[in-house]
C-alpha cells in the first residue's frame, strides 16, 4: 500500500487518512489539515487497484469495522467520519 504524504509541520503524533476521492467529507477531512498545516498521510482507496486496494480495505477494517471514510488515525486513536471538534481534540495532544 503507498500513502500520499501532504507536507506541513510535523506533530508528535503521525496521522494518516484513508479516503474517497469522491467523497465532499473527505474532501473536507482534507482541507481541514491542510488548513491547520498538519503533515499527514493519505490515500485515496477509489483510485487504488488489485491487491493494493484489497489490501488497504483491509488495513481501513482493522480499526474502522464499517468500512466508511474518512477513516483518520491520529496517534493510537480513530475518527470515523468528519468530526471537526475530535480531529482538533487529538491534534492538540
């Protein structure tokens, strides 16, 4: 699986965000973090093909049972969707 990286500052906790290239709450997810200059890594898992694909749905099930995006991980935690007031409470940590 290859993750995108989107440049900004460095925070103690790595973020990554599984995501629809089609999806407006993805969309959102994004610019929020690119807004407040997080770095983090992303993928967009509807442009991915074959195994890749397979195998980032299954990495998005491990911690994101439903299978819905955004899927962010911050640190050791999950947000499931776009939820601006946790995103902001976990990046503060």
């Amino acid at each position: 699986m290859k993750l995108n990286k989107a440049s900004g500052k460095k925070r103690n906790k790595k973020v990554t965000l599984y995501a629809l290239s089609t999806c407006g709450w993805c969309r959102k997810t994004k610019e929020l973090l690119n807004r407040q200059k997080i770095e983090y890594e992303f993928c967009d898992v509807d442009l991915l093909t074959g195994a890749d694909r397979q195998e980032t749905m299954e990495q998005v099930l491990k911690v994101n049972p439903k299978g819905s995006y955004p899927t962010i991980i911050i640190g050791a935690d999950v947000v499931v969707g776009f939820d601006e007031p946790r995103i902001a409470e976990l990046l503060k940590s």
